[in-house]
C-alpha cells in the first residue's frame, strides 16, 4: 500500500468521483522544500518561519531573510508557498525576543500580537518575503489572529509594503487557530483572501487543554465534534465569499479525519513531508459523496471518541 502510494505521489489527489484536494507540505526549514517536492507536495501550505528567525543569533536582516525565503521558492518551480509570519511566544520562544514573565504564556503576547508590538520587524519581513517571490505564487497569513482588528493592522503593513515592492502574484490570508477566529469567520472571509485552519492551536484553545500538557494531551484530540465544528463555519464562511481553505495542523494527516475534512469541504490539506503520499492515496480512496456522509455522522457525535467510533464503523 505504501509502495503504491510512493509511486503515484508526484500526481493530483482526487476522489474516486474527481473531487481534487491539493496536498502541501508544512516546513520549518527552507532547505527542505526540494525534499517536500520530492515527496510529491504540490505547495509548501505552511512554512514556519519563525525556524528562519530561530536560526540566526539575532534578528535576521531583509537580505538574509530574502536569500531564505528564495531558496524555498527555488525548489518549488512554481509551485506556491504560503508563508506565516513570525509566530513567537507561547510554546516557540525566540531567544533575542523575550516576552517576558507572563502567568499565561498561552495567551499572552504571541503570535500576530506580539509581531505587532514591533511593526518593523513584520515589515521586514512581509519585504523579505515580496522581493524573494517576484512572479511566482506567494501566500502570507498571520498567526494566532482572534479578530478581524488583528488582520486589518496586519493588512495595513502589508499594503504599504505591496504598493513598495510589487509581487505579481500574492494573496493575503488568516489562520484559523483562535476559537473566536472560526465563529466570526464570515467577516474574515470578506478580507482574506484565504483562510488556514491550524487545528493543534484551534484544538488547544477550544477544549481548553495545553497542547504539550503531558498528562493530558491524550484528552485533546482535534477530532473533537466542538473543533469539527468550527472547521465546518471557517468553511461554509470562506467559501460563500468564493475564498479557499487549508487545514495545516496535525489533524490533516490524521488517515480517519482526511475524509471528514474532504467532506466537510476544505481544499488543501498541509501535511509533513513524509505524510504527503499518503494522504494523496487516502484522499483516492473515497468518493466526495460519502466523505460527506462521513463528515455528517462525525458532526452528530458528543466527543472525540465517539467520533472514532463512528468513524471506525462507518
Ligand atoms: C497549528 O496551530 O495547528 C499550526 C499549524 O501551527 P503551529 O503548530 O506551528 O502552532
Ligand atoms: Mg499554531
């Protein structure tokens, strides 16, 4: 089975009735998008840069940024890359960017919040990133956004740099990792011009449990109905406003909860590497019509377990 999924990885995932899903790859390291490619990864859904910034001793200047950011660009031939800004504190400390003693590091300064508390920074940056892109695709979405304020401070930087340095092919977009993110996502949607759900954050935030809390990790499960849920209205929101939707959290890779996600309508999963063929073979397995049945049945279900349950009996 995995042999047959290795071979047939460098083509399109459709379902068994021509329901396409893009598969990407998630990277921290730039290095490795040749490798991604290699491994049949139609993008790069989500490179996580702070690995750029945790590379260098300080904070990396727009040259060095640039040079990074090109090299990815490079190994895709063409293919996009959709970048996430800086996403600092909580569980991905920047040495050279202490945040400071906080009771709740969870949620405190992180993420778009605290990349906006040094402007400069997110504008080097969103530079860095324009000018390494030039014609090929580039998406860029902000961390841990709770709100539409968020985004548009976000936006309001990344346009006076657009107007600066024209890249002729980019999109602006949010991730969904904040509860309060999905439930408003019809405003969103009217903004962004995509949306990428980051289920471990969004998963941690809705049930409430600390995604590396080691006791109690096993009861965080993103499979939860709650979190099934807010993915079903990040959906039904993006698309109603004609934008697209990825999942780029560990749940994308999960081979019970790819058919629930195809079903419940996303259009790109973002998976490591390693996992991209074997999603491209799950996603052949099924048809649209009853992963949408199988999303259904998932979304009637009190908890995680049921979930997989009746996922597992389906
Ligand atoms: C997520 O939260 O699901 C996500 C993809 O981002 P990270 O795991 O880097 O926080
Ligand atoms: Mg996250």
């Amino acid at each position: 089975r995995q042999r047959a999924a290795h071979g047939r990885r460098h083509e399109e995932a459709r379902t068994l009735d021509g329901h396409r899903v893009e598969v990407a790859a998630n990277l921290g390291n730039t290095a490795h998008a040749a490798d991604a490619v290699e491994r049949g990864a139609e993008a790069i859904g989500l490179l996580r840069t702070e690995f750029v910034f945790m590379g260098h001793p300080q904070l990396p200047d727009l040259e060095t940024q640039i040079a990074e950011y090109r090299e990815a660009f490079d190994a895709l031939g063409g293919r996009p890359l959709v970048a996430r800004t800086l996403d600092v504190g909580g569980d991905k400390p920047l040495p050279y960017w202490p945040v400071g003693q906080e009771d709740n590091p969870f949620l405190g300064l992180r993420g778009i919040r605290l990349t906006l508390t040094r402007p400069e920074v997110l504008e080097t940056q969103l530079r860095a990133l324009l000018m390494a892109a030039g014609t090929r695709p580039l998406r860029i979405m902000f961390p841990m956004v709770k709100d539409i304020e968020e985004f548009r401070a976000g936006k309001a930087l990344f346009d006076r740099v657009q107007a600066e340095v024209k890249a002729a092919d980019v999109q602006l977009g949010v991730m969904i990792e904040v509860p309060s993110c999905a439930l408003l996502a019809p405003t969103l949607a009217k903004e962004a011009d995509f949306f990428s759900i980051g289920t471990n954050d969004l998963t941690q935030y809705t049930l409430a449990i600390d995604r590396g809390h080691p006791q109690l990790s096993a009861q965080s499960d993103a499979i939860h109905p709650a979190v099934l849920r807010l993915i079903q209205l990040t959906v039904e929101a993006a698309h109603a406003e004609g934008r697209w939707v990825g999942v780029c959290g560990e749940l994308g890779s999960d081979p019970q909860a790819v058919p629930v996600l195809v079903g419940l309508g996303v259009d790109e999963l973002s998976v490591s590497s390693r996992r991209v063929p074997l999603v491209k073979a799950r996603i052949r397995e099924l048809t649209l019509v009853q992963a949408r049945e199988m999303a259904a049945l998932a979304l009637r279900q009190p908890t995680s377990a049921a979930v997989r349950e009746a996922l597992e009996a389906f």
